[in-house]
C-alpha cells in the first residue's frame, strides 16, 4: 500500500475529524472518503465507524493504525539510511507559523538551514500561532513555531527561540475610544477591547484584567490572529493586548500606540517545536542543527 494512503489514515485516526485531514492533504472530504473506503476494502475490514459527527475506530482499525504507523516509520528509518549514505539531505520540510513569525523569526532559520541542505523543499504554511501547536499533534507539518503553553504535550518537543512582551495597544485615530481615553475618569471596564480567540495572549488577557478589578471586560470582539487585531485596534474599534513584535512588524503599525502604565503582563517563550518521535528523522535533526 502505497505511504500516502497510510499516512492520510494515520493523520485521521489523529484528528478523528474528516474535514481536517482532508484539509491537511489538500483534498476534499469527499475525496478522503472514498480513499479510506478503498483502504478497507483491501484491508476486508470495516476501520472507522463515521457519521455526520463522529469517527470511531474499530478493533480492525486499532489494529491497522498500528501496522500503519510501523510502516511509515520502517520507510523513515529507510529513506534515512539512504540519505546518509548519499550524504546529500533531500526530501520536504514542512514548517506552521504566523505572519508575523515568518517575518521576524523564521527567515534567519531557513536561510542557514538551506545553506546547508540545499535540496530539501521548504513548505511553509501561516495561520493564527494560536494554532500552531495542534498543527504539530495533527501531523500536518514537521515544525510549528509556536508560545510554550503552561503545559506541554508530553508528545511535543519544544525548543526556545526568543521571549516575547505583550501590550496594550489603543488607536492614534480620533475616534471614540480616543475620546473616552481622555476622560478623566475613564475606567477599563468602559472601554471596548479586542482580544484574540483563544492562545496565550488570552490567557494573559484574563489574569491581567482580574487583577484590575473593575468588573466585567468591555469585550467588542475576539478574532483569529494578533494580525487583525492590530488592524482593527487601528481603526478605532477598540484596545487590544498584543505581541510587540507583531505591532512592530505591522503595516498599519504607525496608526496605533503603546499605552504606558497598564501594569505588567506576563511575556511568553517562543519556540521552535516538533513531536518528539520524529526528533531522529534526517530532516529533522539537521534542521535543530542548522539552527542550534
């Protein structure tokens, strides 16, 4: 059986979710199904009982997963063995980060890495860093950059890059948020505030603001993405808590401002990070060196 097939079946019995390996390969749900269908079939077992809102492994499938993941890691160990015969590294490297991440931290690391592996394919895909670690426990990208959460995965292998302050970021446009700045006796429970969807900065969002004590946030929006939440802090809509480096690497970074005094908040440790079974792959490991 060819290793796309046991790879897209490993990656389902991870995420138990169609539409997200269906994602992660670049096909549609459809598509995955009848690709698994016709895993079965050769198999002669049912492997997964599916609905429209769950997937279950069967007993077959249990055991077909397992076969699964020693073949994938048997043809590893091979394409290892021969690349380090050939002692030319090739093969692909796929990497998960931010916008901003792929500006501020990400081109130092790529640029010695392909200085010394030249053949290797650089994949890199953005989204929200929030993210970034469930791209890594999916299976979808080799490396994610990513905040070192209050508690890693025992699965997850995290390496430090940088650390990272956060603050408080108001509009330099007039506009009412501005205007209630202004006031005197302005109060942060008055003020609109918007904050990411879920992740670290949120986190840090919540125990800062309980220690303000002045009763329930003014919560405008929630938004995937420090990103755009620097752009709609820029037009007016509210205050955001943010990553200083992603202000700094913003386009609309000249129409918002720090505010001073807001009290401290809890920087985070970013990293490099991948899943810690695959630490030994050829790739992988000349990568870590690369930016060791």
């Amino acid at each position: 059986m060819e290793q796309k097939s046991l790879n897209m079946f490993v990656h389902l019995c991870q995420t138990l979710h169609f539409g997200k390996t269906a994602k992660a390969f670049h096909m549609s749900p459809s598509t995955l199904s009848r690709a698994i269908q016709r895993i079965e079939q050769y198999v002669g077992n049912e492997l997964l009982l599916r609905d429209n809102r769950s997937v279950l492994l069967t007993e077959a499938g249990i055991k077909f997963q397992q076969y699964a993941q020693q073949q994938i890691e048997q043809w590893q160990q091979f394409k290892q063995s021969l690349d380090e015969n050939q002692q030319i590294l090739s093969g692909k490297l796929s990497i998960y980060c931010s916008v901003t991440a792929a500006y501020s931290h990400l081109p130092p690391l790529l640029e010695r890495f392909r200085q010394q592996h030249p053949q290797v394919e650089i994949m890199l895909t953005t989204g929200d860093a929030s993210d970034a670690l469930e791209q890594i426990q999916n299976k979808s990208v080799d490396f994610a950059i990513a905040a070192n959460p209050e508690h890693l995965p025992r699965s997850v292998y995290f390496q430090h890059l940088a650390v990272i302050p956060l603050a408080v970021i108001a509009p330099t446009m007039v506009c009412n948020v501005q205007q209630q700045l202004h006031t005197p006796t302005w109060k942060w429970s008055d003020i609109p505030i918007i904050l990411p969807e879920h992740g670290p900065a949120r986190k840090r969002f919540d125990l800062w603001y309980r220690k303000k004590q002045q009763g329930k946030a003014n919560i405008y929006a929630t938004v995937s993405g420090h990103e755009a939440l620097v752009s709609m802090v820029a037009l007016g809509c509210g205050l955001g808590i943010v990553p200083k480096v992603v202000v700094e690497n913003s386009p609309v970074r000249d129409k918002v401002q720090y505010l001073n005094n807001v009290g401290e908040i809890e920087p985070f440790e970013l990293g490099i990070c991948c899943l810690n079974q695959n630490k030994q792959q050829a790739i992988i490991q000349a990568f870590f060196n690369a930016i060791a």
